[in-house]
C-alpha cells in the first residue's frame, strides 16, 4: 500500500480532530508559503517575471519557473503528506497547490483568492478524512 506514513495527529474522528488537523494544516501552510518560499522561489515560479540571478552568476535554464513552481507545490505536498499520512492528498496538493498559484501567476485570481483557495482545499482534506473515519 502507499500509505506508509502515520499521522502525528490523531484520527479525524471528531469535530476536535478534524479542527486540529485543519489547524495543522494552515499552519503548514504559511510556512511553506511565507518563510520557505523566499523571494528566489517567489519572483522565480511566475513565467511573466525574469529569472532570478543564480547564485554562481551562470544564466538560468530555460523554463526556470516550471522547476520552481514545482519545488514550491513539493514544499506543501511535503507539509500535508506528514500532516496528514497519505501520500494521496499529498499528491492531489502538489496538483492542486501548482494550478491555483498558476491562475496567480497568469492574473486569473487576486493574491486574497489564492491564500483562500489554499485554505478550501485543505478543508476538504479534512472533511473528507473525517468521513472516512467515520465509516
């Protein structure tokens, strides 16, 4: 099975739970998306800025941004995977995390509509944990 990792939390078995879990979850992602993302990833991972500067003066490769944008959305696939214990939702992030800061990017939503974009998708997580430990 693909799900190897445990939880630190508890299950989602209850309203308690399944607030804690939501909790950990925003707060996994301000990290990821505030402090660990840095100006490097920040301005790099959108197409329309220029490239930022390496660090040995060399010139970056074409397509830059695909490589940042995707180690960003690996950063909060990583939060949720070891939040949350399944590799699923962590994959269903890194798709989900790369099209939302896509639209961003491109000028399809505002900076308020990201973060609370973010935000839904990790109550559905939870919502959906919850009733599967329901069952």
């Amino acid at each position: 099975m693909l799900e190897t990792f445990t939880s630190p939390l508890p299950p989602v078995t209850g309203l308690g739970s399944a607030l804690a879990l939501f909790f950990a979850l925003v707060i996994g992602h301000a990290f990821a998306d505030f402090p660990l993302q840095g100006e490097f990833l920040s301005r790099g991972k959108n197409r329309h800025n220029e490239p930022p500067k390496l660090a040995d003066g060399k010139v970056s490769p074409p397509n830059l941004w695909i490589y940042l944008m995707t180690a960003h959305c690996l950063i909060h696939a990583g939060f949720v995977w070891v939040l949350t214990g399944s590799i699923i939702f962590a994959l269903a992030e890194l798709i989900l995390h790369w099209v939302i800061d896509s639209l961003k990017c491109e000028g399809g939503t505002s900076f308020a509509t990201d973060q609370w974009l973010h935000v839904i998708s990790k109550a559905v997580f939870v919502v959906i944990l919850w009733y599967v430990g329901a069952q």
